[in-house]
C-alpha cells in the first residue's frame, strides 16, 4: 500500500478508512484491486503493453455479444464527452443529418456537439421527465427524409432515467436509417447486445459501470462503418477510423495512452467478469437502487421519475419543501458521515442525485439512508417531503 492512502482492503464490506464512498455517476468508488494496477509504470509501445490493449479491446467486444465479428473497440484517450465527439464526427457524413434525442443535459450536450462540428441535426427534446418513444422518432423521421442517423442517450444521467433504446432501434431501421448510443453509464451493467439491438455504433467510458478510473473511453462500432468513416472526421486527435486503422496495425494507441489507467481498467474488466458480467453487475445495482430508493421513500423523499423509467444507475429525489432544507447543508452533513453525493441537473425544479454504481453493496446503501435520516435530524427536518408544486410539474408533464 501506498504511504499515506487510507483504502479498505475489501471496499465494498468495510467502510473506506476515511475515504468516502462516491455515490456518484463516475468518477466511482473503485476496488482496491483496481488502484493498486496503477502502481507499475508501462511503456506504451512494449509489447507488453500492446498487448494489454488487445485483451481490453476483445474483453470489451465480449460484452455486446457481437457472436459474428462484425464490430470492433476503438479505445479513445479523454473523457466521455470526446468519445462521443469523436463517435459523432466519424460516424455522420458531413453531408448527413442526425435526429437527436433529448431528454436531460447528456442529450442536450449530443446537439450542441453538432453544432460545433458544424453538422445538420434536428432535436427532440422531451424535457427531464420522459422518455422519447419509438413512435415519435418514427414520425419525426416519416417528417424529414434528410435525416440519416440517430442519437439516443442509453440511460439519460442528469436525471437517471433509463430510455427504451430497443424501442426506438426499431423504429429508426424500419424507416432505413442508423442508430448511434451514448451507454456512457449504462454500458456494462445494461445489456446493449448487438443480436437484441441494432445499432452502428456505441460509445461509453472507462470510469462508469466497468469502475475503472477515468482517462480514456472507447467506440465499439461496425467494422463497415469504421471502414467508412475514413477521412470524415472533423478533427485529427479523434478520428475514430485514423485511431481504428492504427492500432490494428501496430497495435499501438496513435498518441499517448493513459497507461496506469488501462492497466486499471484490466482488472476492473476481470472483476467485472468475476461478478457475473454484465447481468451480474446489473444485478447489484439494481439491489443498490431498490434498498435505497425504498429507504429514502421511507423519509419521505420522492424519485424525479415513476419506477418504470428508474435506472439502476442513479436516481433524482426532488429536494424536500421544508423550511430548514438546504441542499448544501445536507451535502455536507452526509459527507461527514462518508458518502458524497451529487447535485441534481434538472431545468425546472430543484434536485439532487444518488448513484448506485460503484464498489458498493445493498449494506453499504442500508448507511446512506441512515446517514441521510440522520442528516435531515441534524438540520432539523422531520420530513424530507418536496414541495407539492414539484409533484404537480411531475404530474403535468408525465401526464
Ligand atoms: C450519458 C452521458 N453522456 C456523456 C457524458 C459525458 O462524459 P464525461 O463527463 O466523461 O465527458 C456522461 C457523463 O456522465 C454521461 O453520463
């Protein structure tokens, strides 16, 4: 172990020595395991090291089921937002058009990507509240025969909802175009399997449901589509096909890799796969989401969204109307009893977040509602019910 680092041997038992756990969408509590990869310095045109990438691009390809070999990994360096940058404008024509599907600041962020690549794109922008459905994308493509592809956002995390991807595959390939998926953090957790849902490409990052650390993020598209973006892109550090063709043939990032990272990676993947892959992983924070939702229920706190659309990703409670609630305060206050949550990242109404992903347990969820009930005392709040006009926007717009 490192002078001077306080981690518990077994994170997900023990309470992090000091270190709080991240209740967070990623950045996440990591495993020790996962850390302690990080130790050795790797050179990053060693074979040892090309071939470190290879295992990750192929343990990564496993997770899609992609049974025929007709898609590939393309690692990226940066965080997700490149990765999807670089997704979008090696994917899309500069003469295409895409459909963007909104609904949180994730999808919002997809279109304003198109606007700085300079690229033609319409939106649909359901709001915070819901999600956009296979017959609205059907009509809105019946509408405008210049769009080519589509952008759904797998699950939405501004707000944690979970969108119908395979609903709306369909709708997209009935009507001849193509479906690009931001799984940022679904990927890993909830299955995005090439033989159940159709789409071209797909683009999450190491620091989500995988819980690596972050530094890079990866593509996984079809390989004809790789071969097509050749030359399209808009810029040269993320060029999806430039990278693609380059590792293929030296096996080599294009420049510099974050080594440490994909070194932790590795052993994230392996854990991952120990648990189960992605059903098992899936199945613990689904266990996370349910005792705490149920928890927090219990306080009086209420989710953003009915239990159809929750994800076991993370979840929006609306802040409660009590007088003495201040969402700093309670921010604070829980961290002092080791758990850091999120800020909510909603338009209309005022919110915070919990995630369920990460190197955490049912046990460890059972703590943050005791640490949240005994928050609300501390500051003097008997009951953490929101404002009645929060669950009459909820209302009105759901409706
Ligand atoms: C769905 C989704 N898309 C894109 C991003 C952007 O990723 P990053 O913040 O790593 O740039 C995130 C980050 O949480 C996300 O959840």
């Amino acid at each position: 172990m490192l002078a001077g680092t306080k981690f518990a041997a077994e994170p997900m038992a023990t309470p992090a020595l000091g270190e709080p756990y991240l209740l967070t969408p990623g950045p996440l509590t990591t495993a020790y395991s996962v850390k302690q990869a990080m130790l050795r310095d790797w050179g990053s045109w060693d074979g040892d090291f090309r071939a470190m990438t290879a295992d990750m691009r192929r343990r990564l390809l496993a997770l899609t089921g992609d049974a025929n070999g007709e898609f590939d990994c393309v690692p990226m360096q940066g965080s997700g937002s490149f990765c999807v940058e670089a997704m979008l404008g090696s994917f899309v024509p500069r003469d295409g058009k895409v459909l963007v599907l909104a609904n949180g600041a994730y999808g919002m962020r997809a279109a304003q990507t198109m606007q700085y690549l300079g690229r033609a794109y319409t939106l649909i922008d359901k709001g915070d509240y819901l999600p956009p459905r296979g017959d609205e994308v059907a009509a809105a493509l019946e509408a405008d025969r210049t769009i080519t592809h589509v952008i759904a956002i797998h699950c939405e995390t501004s707000s944690g909802i979970l969108n119908p991807v395979a609903e709306i595959a369909e709708a997209v390939y009935a009507k001849g175009r193509k479906l690009l998926v931001d799984s940022m953090s679904a990927f890993g957790a909830i299955a995005l399997d090439v033989s159940q849902i159709r789409y071209e490409a797909m683009v999450s990052s190491a620091n989500k449901c995988i819980e690596g650390v972050p530094g890079f993020g990866f593509i996984i598209a079809r390989k004809s589509e790789l071969e097509a973006a050749k030359g399209r892109s808009h810029s040269l550090s993320l060029d999806v096909h430039a990278q693609w063709a380059h590792m293929n043939k030296t096996g080599q990032w294009r420049y510099t890799p974050p080594t440490h990272v994909v070194a932790a990676f590795l052993e994230a993947l392996r854990q991952h796969e120990a648990e189960g892959g992605v059903t098992g992983r899936g199945a613990r924070y689904t266990r996370n989401r349910d005792v705490m939702v149920a928890g927090m229920r219990e306080l009086g706190f209420e989710t953003l969204l009915k239990d159809r659309w929750l994800s076991p990703i993370i979840v929006t409670f609306f802040n409660p109307a009590h007088a003495n609630f201040a969402f700093d305060s309670f921010y604070d206050l829980m961290k002092d009893k080791g758990f850091i949550i999120y800020p909510g990242k909603l338009t209309v109404v005022d919110s915070f977040r919990v995630g369920c992903i990460g190197q955490m347990d049912e046990h460890v969820m059972r703590r943050v509602v005791e640490a949240a009930a005994r928050s609300l005392k501390e500051m003097g709040v008997d009951t953490a019910a929101p404002p009645a006009a929060a669950i009459a926007e909820r209302a009105k717009l759901a409706a």
